[in-house]
C-alpha cells in the first residue's frame, strides 16, 4: 500500500471506512492476536504511506480511528491474565506496533503535503488537531501497559524513545 500525493485520497476512499472500524473490530476480537496485530499494521501503514498527503478532514479521521485503536487495546490489555508461555511476547509485538503507528502519525506534523498546506483547498476549516497531540494521548495510554520485563527489550526502548524525540519540544 503506498501512496503519491495524486493518490492518497483516493486510496484513503476506498480503505479509510475499514480503519474507522478497527477500534470496534479490535473490541470484539481482542482474544485474537493475529487480528489485533493487523489492525494495528493497517492504521500504521496507512498513517506512513498516505497520512502527509491527506486533507485536515481525512486526518482528523486517521487520528480518531488511532486513537480508537489504542483505547480500544489498552482496556482489553490492562490486567489480562494468561497462562500462554508467549503473553509476553505478544504484549511486547502489540507495543511494538502501537509505537510505530504513534510515530508514524507524527510524520503529518513535520511533512504536511496536504491540500491545506499546499493552498490548494476550498474544504472547510476543521478543529485543529495536531498528529503530536494525538501521539501523546496515545502514549499517555498505553505507557502504563509496559513494565519493567518488557522495557528490558532493547528495540522496545529504542521505538520509545524515537517517539519521544520526534514530538516536538513546546508539546511536551
């Protein structure tokens, strides 16, 4: 899935109704990982292939069905108790996720090839949102959900504090 500016928006046409839906799909499936971990990657992808292109309109969008999504991963993850050897690594592949999709969001704030910052829209204004305000949020919610097991994966820290570094200075 990969976007040009001439084709973002019709891309974000025909897939955007199914990442609005991915908060709910992720509330009713949240027991299957393999779900789980592809409504993230399609948020994620989305957010990095198509996201600098889009309308304030289409964003606002992306950043609601994200922030969706991590609600929505956040109240099913928190005080989950399993017997499966691998719940630690799922936890640790479904953090993984979230910080790339949080980290692809920022891209909006720092590459904006949007008809708006072009100056060449007629849509009208739309409450302004910024991808860092959504970021933080998100990391806000999902912090509590990583523990001292899991920050000890070295690429785990190191997309934390890529995310971090990438929010702009006055956001934080």
């Amino acid at each position: 899935m990969s976007a040009h500016s001439k084709t973002a928006t019709l891309l974000y046409r025909k897939i955007g109704f199914i990442v609005r839906e991915c908060g709910g799909i992720l509330d009713a499936y949240h027991n299957y990982i393999d779900i789980v971990e592809l409504c993230l990657e399609l948020v994620t992808e989305l957010g990095r292939r198509s996201l600098s292109y889009l309308n304030q309109m289409d964003s606002a969008t992306i950043y609601q069905a994200a922030m969706s999504v991590v609600k929505s991963y956040a109240i099913h993850a928190t005080g989950r108790r399993t017997i499966e050897k691998t719940a630690e690594e799922d936890a640790y592949g479904d953090l993984l996720l979230l910080m790339d999709m949080l980290t692809c969001l920022l891209a909006k704030d720092f590459l904006d090839l949007g008809p708006e910052a072009l100056g060449n829209s007629d849509s009208p204004a739309v409450p302004s949102v910024t991808a860092s305000d959504v970021s933080l949020h998100g990391l806000g919610i999902i912090l509590p959900l990583m523990n001292a097991e899991l920050l000890q994966y070295p690429n785990l820290s190191c997309k934390y504090f890529r995310l971090v570094r990438k929010i702009p200075p006055y956001k934080l």
